[in-house]
C-alpha cells in the first residue's frame, strides 16, 4: 500500500485496472468455460489489442488512419504461412505451388506472431512515409487505398498467400491465459508508452501541430514511428485471428473490419485504454449474441419459416445509435464503468487497512 499511495492518481487507476484484468482472466480460465464462450472470450481480447493499436494513431496521435483491415491482414497471412507444415502447405496450395523458401519455415507460435508483427510494422512504415504527409480526409482516403491494394495483392499472389482461395489448417491456440497474457502486455505497453515522455509529444502533436512543432516536436518522424507501433499491433491482432481461428481469407479483412474497430475505439473513448478494453469486449458479445436474429423467429405474434440475414446488424446498428445519442456528451461511454470500478476496489482497499479515503490519496 505505502508503494500504491505514492503514484499518482491516474497511474494507480491504471494500476487497479491491470490487478483486475488478471483477476478476471485466471478465474475464468479455472471455470471450465465451453468452446463457445472461450472462443468469444479470445476473440474479445484480440479485439482489445486491435482497438488500442487503432487508438494509438487516431486517439492519441490525432490521425485519422482507416487502413486498420489490410495491417490485420498482413499479419494474419504472415501468421499462416510462418506456422503451417510443409506438408499443409502442400495440400492447401492448390492452384500454384508455395515458394520452396516458405514452404520449408515452420515456427512456433510466439516466434512467428513476433515475426507477423515486425513483418507488419515495416510494411506500415513504407506506407507510412508517402502517407502521413498527407492530413484528415486526405489521409484517411489514402489509408483506405492502401488496404485495399494488400487485400489485392493477397488475392492475386497465389504462390504467397494461395490467393481468394484463403489458407485452412493454420495451428489453433484457443488458450484464454494466454491470449489473456498477450493482451495484458500490450495494456501495460500502452500505458508506459502514452505515459512517457513520446506518448506526451503524441498528445501534443494531437492537441496542436503547431505548438507542439514550436517547442521542438519532429511532426512527421513522430507521426511515422506511432503509424509503424500501430501496424505491429494490428500485426499482432491479426496474428493471433488467424490462429484462434484457424483459417483465414480476404473476405475477412474488408472495409467492414476497421469500420468495426473503429467503433470499439469511438465507443470506448478516443486516447483512452481502459474504455477501449471494456467497448472491445462488450461489442464482441453483443455482436455474438445478436447472432439468434438471423435465425427463424418465433416469437409472439412474429413467425418467420426462415432466418433473416442482416437483421442481427440491423438491431446492433439501431442498439448503437441509441447509446451514441443518450450517452453523455462530456464524458466517454464506458469510462464511468470503468472509475466506479476502480472507486470501489479503492473504497474496499482503504477499509482492509483501516484508513479513510483520504488517507490513501
């Protein structure tokens, strides 16, 4: 307690954040969830690491970067190709033979998510260079591009990612400590980086371009360092898709994709973590959840033999446009969740030890 009263007020938030993150994570790994829920679990945390890569360039660098699908794309096939067996590859890649030089590499799952990161990372920063002289809408147009021509790319170079076609018998890991354990680092990654001193220029440069140029901030180097963070991040995300699922193509990792990340970042409160991990989690559910509208209703007076598709996105468009409107303006949605949690451990933390409120402050 004497090391927790000594930070800072926000750092301590963060800190409590972090002990309930973990908390959460190890009981639900030792109740024997189903398939079902593991899997909506894992892919709630991946969405956690996507958001707050997005977050990194749009919320507190003050970028507006849509090119979020094609980066998870790279990783995700960087991913595949870096785990699958000589002998999968042989199978799946139908239309054109593998390059020998890949067809041989077979790595271990940390190895090769750390390498479908640093993959993403320098194609992120070869976009980055041309991009990020460009500015809002600009950008954002040319973000779009970008990601449109990786997904082009993947599906024409059959002899790398097999093409339209996809890859299947990609190595499973549906491990909630672990993908649990991933997430946590890249939190805590999150919180170090926005806390020091080159997070303080990200929010300076977010804040005011100019200002921030005046007292000596390198605009554009700082701007394309956060861009490639960001792509190994989504690298990262992507990564850790592909090998939750286990098979992957270009149809996932359309517009429709970043349009939902984005939502998460939006939702949870642009520059904010905790709100971002609480909005990742919470989307996911409801969006799998929302799945029982797509099939037959018999429900009162409304009978369909058939099932509805689209009505699940419908309802959950509609369920969005109610909080955005009724939220409160002045705060981000979700945040007060988050500090009434907070509030409460430190309430709970302050009667063990037998103080009052202002004395642990």
């Amino acid at each position: 307690m004497k090391r927790l009263k000594s930070l800072d007020q926000d750092l301590r938030k963060h800190f409590i954040g972090v002990i309930v993150f973990i908390l959460v994570a190890v009981i639900l790994q030792f109740l024997g969830l189903d398939s079902y829920i593991n899997r909506i679990l894992n892919l709630g945390l991946i969405y956690v690491v996507v958001s707050l890569s997005m977050n990194l360039v749009n919320g507190f660098t003050g970028m507006f970067s849509l090119g979020h699908a094609g980066f998870m794309a790279i990783g995700a096939y960087a991913m595949a190709v870096l785990t699958m067996s000589a002998d999968l590859k042989e199978k799946y890649y139908l239309i054109e033979p593998v390059f020998p030089i890949l067809k041989q590499i077979q790595l271990p799952y940390l190895v090769a998510l750390l390498l479908a990161g640093l993959i993403t990372a320098f194609i992120g920063f070869l976009i980055a260079l041309p991009v990020l002289r460009l500015t809002d809408d600009y950008l954002a147009i040319a973000t779009l591009g970008f990601a449109e021509i990786i997904l082009v790319f993947i599906r024409t170079q059959f002899r790398i990612t097999n093409g339209a076609l996809g890859l299947k018998g990609i190595p499973q890991h549906e491990n909630l400590l672990l993908t649990a354990a991933l997430t946590l680092v890249v939190i805590l990654f999150m919180i170090f980086l926005t806390r020091s001193s080159y997070g303080k220029a990200l929010i300076a440069i977010r804040d005011d371009e100019i200002a921030a140029q005046a007292i000596g901030i390198n605009i554009f180097r700082h701007k394309v360092v956060s861009f490639s963070i960001s792509s190994f991040l989504a690298g990262i995300g992507g990564g850790m898709l592909a090998a939750l699922v286990g098979t992957i193509s270009p149809v996932q990792f359309q517009f429709v994709l970043t349009f939902n990340v984005l939502l998460i970042v939006v939702l949870g409160g642009m520059g904010r973590i905790w709100g971002n991990v609480i909005a990742a989690i919470v989307v996911t559910g409801m969006l799998e959840y929302l799945r029982i509208l797509d099939e037959p209703i018999n429900f009162l007076f409304i009978k369909t033999d058939d099932g509805l598709p689209g009505l699940r996105m419908v309802v959950f468009s509609i369920l969005l446009m109610v909080i955005v409107i009724f939220r409160r303006p002045d705060r981000r949605f979700l945040e007060p969740a988050r500090e009434k949690v907070a509030q409460s451990i430190k309430s709970l933390l302050t009667k063990k030890n037998g103080g009052t409120p202002n004395a642990s402050n």
